[in-house]
C-alpha cells in the first residue's frame, strides 16, 4: 500500500505549473492577497512590534517581513509574516479541514521562494501544493483535532509547509518524504489559549513554516524521518486523534489529489473573528438592520451554531460573556451576536470594544444551542433568534456562511478588504501596488521583487 506521504511527495515533486487551472491560479493569488493585507493591518498592533523586538534578538538576516523595513533570517522572517497573517483572525480557513492554511502556506512559499530566487510562477504553484496538502490532511480529521486540544493549524500546517520548502528547493520524492516524517516530531500547536486569550495561537501558523523549512532542509542533507507520518503506529493520526481509526477519513488526504482542488474551496472571512461565529454574526447583523432593532427592546437571544464550535467559541460562558481582550472578544459567540446586533456590523474597530457595558449587557442575554440542522463540515451554518420585550421573535438564518466556496466574497471584495487592511499601515498607492503585484505574481520573474515590494513599507 502506498503511504500518504508518498503520495504527497510524489503530488510535490510532479506537478507540472501548467496542470493547476487558471481559475484556480487566481483563486490562489486572491488568497495570498488576502492574507497580505492583513498582515500590513497587524503591523500597526502591539503583537507585531514584540514578535520583531524578540526575533531580533537572535542572528539577523536579510529576509523581508511584510510592511516592515528591517529583515531577519529566513527562519525568523517567515515566523513574524506567519503571525502578521493569522495574528487578527481575519484569515482564511478551509471549512472542513478546519485549517488557516494561508497563514502558513503564503509566508513560507514567499520566504523560500525569496530565499532561492525563485520566479512567482514558481512561488504560486508551491503555495497552491501546501493549501492542498493542509487542506486534505485537516479533511481526514474533520475539526476532531479542535476539540481534544490540538490548533489545526500550527499541527497540519508544518508538513504543507515541509513540500512548500522542499518544493522551491527541488527535493527529490523521497527526500519530500522524509521531510514530512521529520516534521512529525515539529508540528506542535494546543489550544489551551483559549483559556485566557493569549498570544501564542498567532504563532502557530508561524511556527509551523520554521518547522516545515527546517525539516526540507534536514531531509535535503541525507537526515531520515519516519515514513508513515500520518497512518503510522505512532503517526499524525494516531497521536493527534481521539476517535477510533475506523472513522479517519485518510481517504480525503489524497483522493482526486491533482483533479479536485481544495484551494477553490477556501473561505475568506468576511469578519474578523472564529470562522464558527461567521454565520451568526451575519445573521445578527441582518436581523438588526431589517428590524431595526434596538438593544433595550431585546428580552433574550438564541445563537444556533455547529457543534463543533461549543468548545471553541461558547464555552466556557461566564469568560465568554466576559472577553478579557479583544483576542477574546474574537473567540465569543456572546460578544460577537451582541456587538453585530448593536452596531450591526463587525470589524477591527468593534473588537476594541470588549469592555463596553452596553454590548456586555446584551452578551448577557445570549445563550447558544447546537443547531439541529448544521451544515458543517462543509457550511458554518449558523441561526440567531432574537425574542423581545413585547413578546415577538424573529429570526434570520445563513444555512451557507458568507464567504465559504458556495457563497463568496466577491474577486472585488477581497481587492477592497485587502485595501482596508493594508491602507491601516501604507499608502493607498503603495498598497494598490502591492496588489498589482500579487494578483500578477504568476507574471514575476523573479519572487524577490515582490517579497522586498512588500517589505518596504510605502
């Protein structure tokens, strides 16, 4: 039987430019522009300017950082874009693996194709190989890994970013597969941030690029990792998953590797928040604005989310009615229905404002039940249900959520998203530049131009 790493390596090391479809191409280049934006956004935010001052700290370099003038090694640079991209969860997420992908794919494939040279024709097709590979190996778990403890993304993430790296480097088959087993003993990443809103779930899709570099080039010097990183006695998916191995879907790892392209099918946000709270605060907003509702007319408020976002984004419900920050805030099925039905809308501007007494006041009346009719995995499905004073309810329900593959942001919405994120830290004519540059990425002969475009900050 063929591993799963083989199959991988072998995806890896073959794929021909020309077999990823135009649209998908795009696709992936809407992607990474979306993730730029957001890191200019997390430039201007005090996360950033520790992550550098510590980084700094060790041997320096000369790999850019996006919207930063000072470099850093390759390693450490990619460490500071990865949180720069995941640090205000406003990224990406393919729905049913549950994985932030881009958060680590765009910074590692820009980092090493920087590092080697590389064109941007190069850079997208390894970026479009690591979305596929953490997409698939997030598929096979299905969000299971979330609710035993384990983040994704920093876990899944470092073996795409593994084939990424040991791509632009132009490893041989088995050298992509044992850089996948070496990552096996890297990939790291639990969830018990969610305990007191820290910072360290910004770093995991940073985290997961130093890893993946470091185990391409450990395999490209001759060093052996196991070959059976996921299916294995002690692999992936033994290891990382609490269920019986009869229900691992391996088959979504590699099934239709090449022909279906799970990069299509990656959901932008629209907020920044859990992509589990999406739904309802959309809901919440549109709830508010055809009703015209006003907070001191609202009795209670039933959110129906998916059950896999209970011990994500509704419990435990005194600190989710109480967000410490606005890290917190992002991460509140309470907090978010609240602030949407106040302010309706949901932006960077609204998390700052976890401690207002008005929106904490009506977080007070929101409780959630697990939505009988959920699409997940494939939908964040999500319903809010207001009753008020007078004895009405209403309610408004988004069985697709907004973003996700069969209802997305428009190619004109992620340009404007990422204008609005960027323009927090250049100027527009930088910016716009910069966007120029990325959704053209395929065009550039050589990736450095647009790792060092992006590194100066206009």
């Amino acid at each position: 039987m063929t591993l799963i790493a083989e199959k991988l390596a072998a995806f890896a090391a073959d794929l021909d430019d020309g077999a990823i479809p135009p649209a998908v191409r795009r696709r992936a280049a809407h992607l990474m522009l979306d993730g730029a934006g957001i890191a200019y956004a997390s430039t201007t935010f005090d996360f950033a300017r520790q992550t550098v001052a510590a980084l700094s700290t060790f041997e320096g370099g000369d790999c850019p950082m996006i919207g930063m003038r000072k470099t850093l090694a390759l390693r450490d640079a990619v460490m500071v874009n990865g949180i720069l991209v995941h640090g205000l969860d406003f990224d990406d997420t393919h729905l049913v693996g549950v994985v932030h992908a881009t958060a680590s794919c765009f910074p590692t494939a820009l980092g090493t194709a920087w590092a080697g040279a590389r064109s941007g024709r190069d850079m997208l097709t390894a970026y479009v190989i690591g979305m596929e590979t953490a997409a698939r190996l997030g598929a096979v778990a299905k969000g299971e890994m979330n609710q035993i403890g384990f983040h994704p993304t920093g876990v899944i993430a470092a073996f795409a970013c593994a084939l990424i790296a040991g791509r632009l480097a132009r490893l041989t088959r088995e050298q992509l597969v044992m850089a996948q087993g070496i990552a096996l003993s890297m990939a790291a990443g639990t969830r018990e941030y969610s305990s007191n809103g820290a910072s360290t779930k910004r770093m995991h899709p940073g985290w997961a690029g130093v890893c993946g570099i470091t185990a391409a080039r450990l395999a490209a010097s001759g060093f052996t990792g196991a070959r059976s990183a996921y299916e294995g006695r002690f692999g992936l998916f033994a290891t990382h998953l609490n269920i019986d191995p009869a229900k691992w879907d391996r088959g979504a790892a590699t099934h239709a590797l090449g022909e279906v392209w799970e990069t299509a099918e990656v959901a932008i946000k629209p907020f920044p928040a859990c992509q589990l709270s999406i739904a309802c605060i959309d809901a919440a907003i549109q709830l508010a604005s055809e009703h015209n509702l006003n907070a001191t007319d609202i009795a209670n408020v039933e959110a129906l989310v998916a059950p896999h976002a209970v011990a994500i984004v509704c419990e435990p419900v005194a600190e989710k009615k109480r967000p410490a920050s606005a890290y917190a805030a992002q991460f509140s099925i309470q907090y978010a229905v609240a602030c949407a039905l106040i302010h309706r809308r949901f932006g960077l501007a609204e998390l700052e404002r976890h401690g207002d007494a008005d929106i904490l006041g009506l977080a007070d009346k929101v409780e959630y039940r697990v939505d009988p009719h959920t699409g997940y995995p494939k939908h964040f499905s999500g319903e809010v249900i207001v009753t008020l004073k007078d004895g009405r309810r209403i309610a408004h329900r988004e069985q697709v959520n907004l973003g996700a593959a069969d209802k997305p942001v428009a190619a004109d919405g992620i340009v404007a998203k990422f204008m609005g994120n960027a323009e927090r830290a250049v100027s527009a004519a930088h910016a716009a530049k910069a966007c120029e540059m990325i959704l053209n990425v395929d065009a550039l002969a050589d990736a450095r131009e647009l790792a060092q475009f992006l590194g100066a900050a206009g």
